[in-house]
C-alpha cells in the first residue's frame, strides 16, 4: 500500500446537549481545528468525505447541510453512510487511487436533537423486529448475556471497563463526562436492560470529528509528524441477530486479520502499543480485545483484570476514555482514529500512555451489536 | 498511481411501481445475482460491497448492515453511500476509487429503491433544511420546477419543448425490456396531463419505481479475463456546490453541471462534447432537464437546448442519442437510477444494449443528480485508457 | 397449501414510530428568527471576503470558507427570482394531512441580501405573479421564533 498518512486532525468539545449549535456549526468546528493542526488552509484540500447519518440527523441527504463547512465548494466529495472509519476509509482509497493528493473526512452527529432509542429501533428489520422495540440498548443487552453467560463472564468483571474508561475520561479535554468511579458505583448504577447499568453504557453525545489524510509527498511540510496508515480493513456479519453467534465478533476478527496482513504484524499482542477502540457498552471491550486477537476468546475478562489493558500497561486500550467518555454516534470510528493518532504523535497530553507508540489501533463499528467493524493499524514510520 | 478499473458486469431488476412479491432484501439480490451472472462470477469472487439508497424511502437506518443477506456482503467489507438522487453515481464513483485503490479486485456495487414503500414526497421534503424552509416544499416537484420556471421566463422555452423531452425518452424505453413505462406518448398527451407544479404536468416528472442495479467493477489485473469489452472508467468529476437551498439563487443554469462537466471534458481532452461523445444517460427527473441540463453540459450553446431536441440530434439515430434506455422519465427507483445509467452505458460500450443499442460507441457519460442541485459525472470507454 | 392464494402483505409503520426532533437553530438562525419575532426585520450576515450577503444567516461563506460575522439589514421588500403554483394534493409530512392547494411559494430575493428566502407567496390572481415581480412580507400578529412567523410575501405594486 503506498503510504499515506494523517496530518491533521480535530475534534468538538463533546456535551450531552450542544444547543447553540446546528450540526454544520458543530462540523465547522472539528474542521478548523484539523486545518490549523495541519498547518494548511482550505485550498490544500483536494477533496472531501462528509461521514454521517440521515435518521440521526433527521434529515434526508443530510451530506448537503456541511458541504459549505468543509469546504467543498469547487471539489470532488462524496458522502459515506455510517461510522466515521468507514469513511475515512474511503477517504483513503481517493488518495490510493491517483485522484487525489489529500481528503478531509470529517463524522459528526447531535444525537441529543432526537430520542436515540427510536432511532436505533429504525436499524430493525420493520417486518420481524421493529414492533418487538428493539434499540441498541436492549439488542445489546441481548448479546451481553449470551456473551457472559458463555464465558462465565460477570457483570463486575464487566464493570471493570467503566471504572478503567470513565476514569481514563478525566484526563480527556474534550470528553462529554469523565468520573472516578468503582465496581460497586457501577453494580449500584441504575438496571436500564439487564445486564446493561448505567454506567455500563456509554453517554450518547453531540460531537464531530474531522482527520486530513494525505499522499507521502504532500505529508512532508507539517508542524507535527505524520501519522501513517499501515493497514486499513472493514468486514460485515449477518444481519438478524439470530444468524449470528452473539458471543463472537467473527467480522472483526476478519476485518482485524486483514488489518493486521497489510501492517506485516503478527502478533497484536505484543506488536500493538496502544489501542482505542469503539466499546459502546462495558462487555464490548472485553469481547472486542478477544476479536481483536489481543487474548484467546473468552480471554477478555482476564485481559482487562490482568491490568495489562490499563493506561499503563503493556495493551492500553482507550486511554481516552474511550466510548465511555463521549460517544458522538457516527463520530466515534474516526475520533478513535484520532485518539490513537494523538498517541503516535506523542500529543495526547495527560492521556498519552508512558511508552513510545510505534503502532496503534483504532476501531470503528457499524449496525448494532457490532455487526460490522472496521480496524486501522496507524505507526510511526 | 491507481489501477485501471472498468465494470466487467451489469444487472438490474425488470423495475416496476410495485414489487409486492419481494421485500427489500430479495430486490436487492435480484439485480446482485444477475451482474454476477452476466460478469460470469459467484459472489466469492467477490471482495467487497457497496450499496446505497435514500434512507427514508424504506425508513430502515444502517442498510448497509440490514442488506447482508441480499447483497452478498456477507463477512465481506460492506459500506454504503448516499447523496440523494445522485446516490447511483455516487456509488459508481466509489467502486471506481475502492478498486482503483488497489483495495479491491472486483467490487459489486448495488443501488436500490423501493419507492412504493413510502411517500416519496413527504420523504423528500426532509430533505430541506426543518427550520427555515421544510414547510413550504413539495418534494422534487416543486424544487424542478422553480428551475423550469426561471429557465422559461429567461430563455423562451415552451412546455411544448420540454414535451419533446418526455416524448423522446418514452419512445427510447419501448426499447428496453427493464424499463418502468413503455408506452409511447405524443406532445400533446403530455400538455393534457394533470398539472403538478407550473409549469410542471405529470408526464413530465419521472415515476416513482422499485428496483434496483448491480454492477461488478474490476481492476485492470482481472478485467480483461473476465469480459472481452470491460467498460472503462476514463474519468470522474462532481460537484456538490451548495449547502442551503437559500444559496440557489440563479435557477436557468444548473451550475454543478456546468462545473463538473467542464472538469470531466478537461480530464478527456475533450472540446466538442457534441461531436466527441457517442452516447449520453442523463440522469433528468423531468423532461425540462433534458433542455437545461444539456446545455448547462455543453452540448450547445443556453437557450439553444430546444432546438437540438428538435432537430433529433439526441434521438436514437441522431448526432449524439440521449437516454437509449428510456432514462429516468421512463424508471425512477430513486437510489439505483445514477448506478442504471452507468451500467446502460457499460452496456452500450459492451455490445449488449440490445435493441437500444447505439452503434460503434466508444465513449459514453452517466450523470447523476439529487440533494442540492448536485452533479455526479463519469465518463467510460472501450479503449483503455492509458 | 397449493389452493392457498398467494397472499401479499404489506407491514405499516404506526405513526407513533415517527421520529420526533428539536433541531438547535444555532446562534446565527436563532437571532435570524429573534429580529423577525420581535422586531418584524430581517437580518442577514455578510462576508468578510466576497461581501456578499447571506440570508438565512449561518457561520460559513461556502465560496470562500469564510466565517462571517458581520450583520445586516436586509428587506423588508424584495424580488422574486423564482416561483411555482402547486396544484398537486400531496400529505404534508410536518402535518401528516393533505395539503391545501392550489398555493405558491417561490424564492424571494430581499433587497440587499444576495441570497434568497423560500416561502408562500399570496396572490388572488394567479396571473400577477411574476419572475421580477415585488413583494414584501407579512408578518403574523402572534410571533412564537419560527419561520411561519412570516405569514406570506404578497405582491406589491
């Protein structure tokens, strides 16, 4: 793959309500930050990818309200359906292609100008499931037991993720909520869908997030180093929840396989510095750092006991906060892409773990509980 | 650099106003089954899916995941695209970059609608901005024809020359066994039709339709041994110019069009569109387009649009024929429709438009539309190109 | 089984699965909104590159990618660059009922603004309305911060 690198990025203050803003504005945001970070000004854009949603946003084509925010006035651009990886992706391949020297890619959505439940309930085949009020939440809540009850997996070892992740929020500036928190606060933490809590589910958030991708020779002149792409794949499972084994994640494993061929790493494990991931809900970080190959599968519960998924341990995984700190729905693939950039970069601040990231992964997810994933393998040279 | 890319196979289902004997799934994998048919692949040969159609036509979120089991992306990559009308070409436009990328060896791309499952004007009003003008519109209807009402007022143009549009694109699709409406109609059937929108009547407007188009991009490593005549991508270009339809202020030009054609025509070293193009698939949602937007793309000079049409140079048989297929007046599923162009344009290139086959083509453009005034343009060809 | 017709079934959405919304304005659309509530003006935002005036306001010149902070008064006449008469009766999505027509609407160009604005237009003799014709709004007793606090524009002269 010829290499292409990262050389911008930015991301919105995340917030349970960004009222004083429409979703361009919020757009906007993200993109002025990436532009400055880049160093370029819009004219060093050669084409954009527009990342979002028309039922979160409430709004059919609605690509065309952030057009004017991203600058594709006089450009080539498209519209990527879905979470923010998957756009970037494509933004990818335009570079790949010959077409074009640099994409801006940006992901965004509000979701607190809807009722999400609803939303997510539209994701449900409308003549089996729909009537039966299936959202996100009680879906995986669904896929939760059947994971745990096969692993003997408990709700406190799933806990664990929100106490490591919510706390990891604190030192994440643009987090929507962090807090410091235990085990105990997690069990006490109000039954939403059993066994889902509270604090086992991630806040549903208004944000954006906007990355600048660009061909080697256009990655030279930037105020920070590149980040560069070193393998990129995406993989769907079955659609019904039926049709699928709930307690694996088999298109991740493929999606994380190919990821993992294009980047010539063999054992994640050991070869992953650092690793930020889309955990929407607590036993999906266990079930992800199993498809993710960074433990045997039921491995989860002893990866994240184990410490060695902590900020400091030898897999930290979403040192951000992950999911549990902000989760701008269609947004969150691409800030994971950005969190784990920041950490090759060596810029994330309080969040930067202690050793040197040679190569760091990010991951997105599409449809619900986790039917479609999409893994980037970013490095430092 | 990228690969080379062309569409190595094509299929779309026999578009109907209403497939009652299939949901959404089973139209989807009746056009996937038949580009895979006629590019002689499984679906294992496959590498990856891209699919897209306008949300709130079915009001099913994440259709890309909901689609598995009819488009084939089963443990594949599955990704999916919408830009409104334009989706079609859209998606063309990304099967092209997915294979050019190295990414992908053969791609299948699929766009689909099934319009009878909602109210297509009430799901396209959404697509207007909910706080300063979702509360006046009327759909696609009455956006094209404010469009149709300023080019009159500012070139002359009659509703007897758009009539000539429909009439032309209706016999066309007496030609294609896929087509939605294959009735001829003459002038004045469509100056009697029930008005819509002035100046707008309903033989005008293209129909509401469910279907769906499947078509196989491959890279230049496979494409040869999988067809004798691959239909090569030469170029692309796009414009998605405004954000607000408050922003649209001059309505007798089609501005993305005049912008990405100009961008297309550069890439192919092309002056005269006219005489250096053999075949065109416009992607027009109402017979005025077939005057404004021709123009908009060069083909003449603006105001000249009627009297190509009268003269026949776009008819089958004519200087450059417009819509073989019958076009978009004739087959309307909304989220296929800029991906049926590209595949009746690959179909031309291959030998295989049956009887609406124009002869010797060597290089053909598909067009979409949608959202806000946008323009998709791709060009493709029988030679490879270099 | 083989004498049973072959039953197609349609499944409906209830219309208590529509997705309800509260879209935020955003600074720039809320003031937009406020002058017209309370004081019946429009306001526009110009840019600070290319001048021109933008009407709905928002943050960003598109041509330019330019932020725009300057406001101006546009109005309260204006032109009509476009128009059409509906006649077709179609369900308005906002209402879930018919829409009456015949009506029209069309994009009205206030004087000074170099965008335009959509709304009705009222007229009681079809044949008055004109691409270039004049009009002006009129403004509802009760203003509550929304668009229909334009009543219409009717033609003037």
């Amino acid at each position: 793959m010829e290499r292409v690198a990262i050389i911008g990025m930015g991301q919105t203050q995340h917030a349970a309500q960004r009222t004083e803003v429409n979703f361009p504005e919020l757009v906007y945001e993200a993109v002025s930050l990436a532009l400055k970070d880049a160093g370029i000004g819009i004219d060093g854009i050669d084409n954009v990818i527009t990342t979002c949603n028309d039922f979160w946003d409430g709004r059919t084509i609605s690509s065309m309200a952030t057009g004017d925010v991203s600058g594709a006035r006089g450009k080539n651009v498209s519209a990527v359906e879905g979470d923010g990886a998957f756009g970037a992706f494509y933004g990818l391949t335009r570079i790949l292609s010959g077409a074009y020297g640099t994409t801006l890619v940006t992901a965004y959505s509000k979701g607190s100008e809807s009722v999400p439940y609803l939303i997510t309930n539209a994701a449900f085949d409308p003549i089996y499931m729909r009537s039966l009020g299936l959202d996100m939440v009680t879906s995986c809540a669904l896929q939760a037991r059947r994971y745990m009850k096969r692993y003997g997996i408990s709700e406190e070892e799933c806990a664990l993720v929100a106490v490591k992740n919510r706390g990891n929020a604190l030192a994440n500036p643009n987090a929507h909520q962090g807090m410091r928190i235990t085990v105990e606060d997690v069990m006490r933490s109000r039954r939403i869908a059993d066994p889902l809590k509270l604090y086992d589910i991630s806040p549903v958030s208004d944000g954006a997030g906007c990355i600048i991708l660009a061909r080697e020779d256009r990655a030279k002149k930037i105020p920070h180093r590149p980040v560069w792409v070193k393998g990129v794949s995406f993989c769907a499972d079955a659609y019904l929840l039926g049709d699928r084994e709930l307690s694996e994640c088999r298109a991740l494993e493929k999606a994380a396989q190919a990821a993992y061929k294009m980047a010539g790493i063999q054992d994640p494990r050991k070869e992953i510095d650092v690793a930020e991931i889309s955990e929407a809900f607590t036993y999906q970080e266990l079930l992800w750092t199993e498809g993710l190959g960074f433990c045997e599968k039921g491995g989860g519960k002893k990866l994240i006991a184990s410490g060695a998924t902590a900020k400091n341990g030898d897999i930290p995984v979403n040192p951000s906060g992950g999911l549990m700190g902000a989760h701008p729905v269609i947004a969150a693939g691409l800030i994971r892409i950005l969190e784990a950039a920041r950490q090759v970069r060596g810029d994330a601040g309080d969040m930067q773990v202690k050793k040197q990231v040679q190569l760091a992964l990010a991951h997105g997810v599409n449809g619900v509980c986790g039917q479609s994933h999409c893994v980037w393998v970013l490095g430092r040279d | 650099m990228g690969k080379r890319v062309a569409i190595v196979g094509t299929g779309q289902t026999h578009h109907r106003s209403i497939r009652r004997d299939v949901n959404g799934q089973e139209l989807i994998h009746e056009a996937a089954v038949r580009a895979l048919k006629d590019a002689e692949l499984t679906i294992d040969d496959i590498g990856g899916v891209v699919i897209g159609n306008m949300d709130h036509f079915e009001g099913i979120n994440y259709v890309d995941c909901w689609s598995i089991d009819g488009s084939g992306g089963y443990l594949k990559p599955t990704i999916k695209l919408t830009t409104g009308g334009t989706t079609g070409a859209t998606l063309a436009v990304a099967g092209y970059h997915m294979v050019a990328s190295g990414m992908f060896e053969k791609l299948l791309v699929i766009g689909w609608e099934k319009n009878s499952e909602s109210d297509t004007t009430g799901a396209i009003i959404t697509c207007t901005d909910p706080i300063i003008e979702r509360q006046f519109v009327a759909g696609a209807i009455s956006g094209l024809a404010l469009e149709a009402q300023a080019y009159m007022h500012r070139y002359g143009a009659t509703p007897r020359d758009a009539a000539r549009v429909s009439v032309r694109d209706r016999r066309h699709a007496c030609n294609n066994p896929h087509a939605q409406l294959r009735g001829e109609i003459t002038i004045e059937d469509v100056l009697n039709s029930p008005r819509l929108a002035d100046p707008l009547r309903l033989l005008d407007m293209c129909p509401r339709s469910d279907g769906a188009c499947a078509v196989v991009f491959a890279s230049e490593d496979v494409a040869e041994k999988i067809c004798p005549t691959p239909a090569w991508v030469l170029a692309t270009a796009n414009r998605h110019m405004f954000s607000d339809y408050t922003d649209v202020v001059e309505m007798s030009s089609l501005l993305s069009m005049v912008e990405a054609s100009k961008e297309l025509w550069q890439k192919l070293g092309i002056r005269e569109p006219l005489k250096e193009v053999d075949v065109i698939e416009l992607y027009q949602p109402y017979s005025w387009a077939g005057l404004i937007w021709i123009e908009d793309m060069g083909l003449c000079k603006k105001g000249e649009g009627p009297k190509l049409l009268w003269d026949g140079v776009t008819d089958m048989g004519g200087e450059l024929p417009i819509n073989p297929s019958g076009g978009v007046v004739a087959t309307n599923p909304i989220g296929a429709t800029g991906l049926i162009r590209c595949a009746e344009i690959a179909l031309q290139i291959q030998g295989k438009a049956g009887a609406r086959q124009v002869s010797d083509v060597k290089l053909g453009v598909a067009t979409g539309f949608g959202g806000n005034w946008w323009t998709d343009m791709l060009a493709f060809g029988k030679k490879k190109p270099n | 089984m083989e004498n049973q017709k072959k039953e197609l079934l349609t499944i409906h959405s209830s219309i208590d699965a529509e997705q309800p919304f509260r879209w935020s304005a955003g600074r720039y659309r809320s003031r937009f909104l406020a002058e017209i509530r309370d004081h019946k003006k429009f306001f526009g935002v110009r840019c600070p590159k290319c001048r021109k005036v933008y009407i709905p306001p928002k943050r960003v010149c598109g041509p330019c990618f330019a932020e725009m902070t300057e406001p101006v008064e546009v109005g309260p006449q204006g032109e009509i660059k476009t128009f059409t008469i509906l006649r077709f009766s179609f369900v308005d999505p906002e209402l879930g009922t018919a829409k009456p027509v015949p009506y029209a609407f069309g994009s009205v160009k206030l004087d000074g603004a170099d965008t335009v604005l959509t709304h009705y237009i009222d007229y009681t003799d079809e044949s008055n309305i004109r691409i270039g014709g004049r009009v002006e709004a009129l403004f509802e007793e009760k203003r509550t911060g929304g668009i229909r606090d334009i009543k219409h524009f009717r033609l003037i002269e």
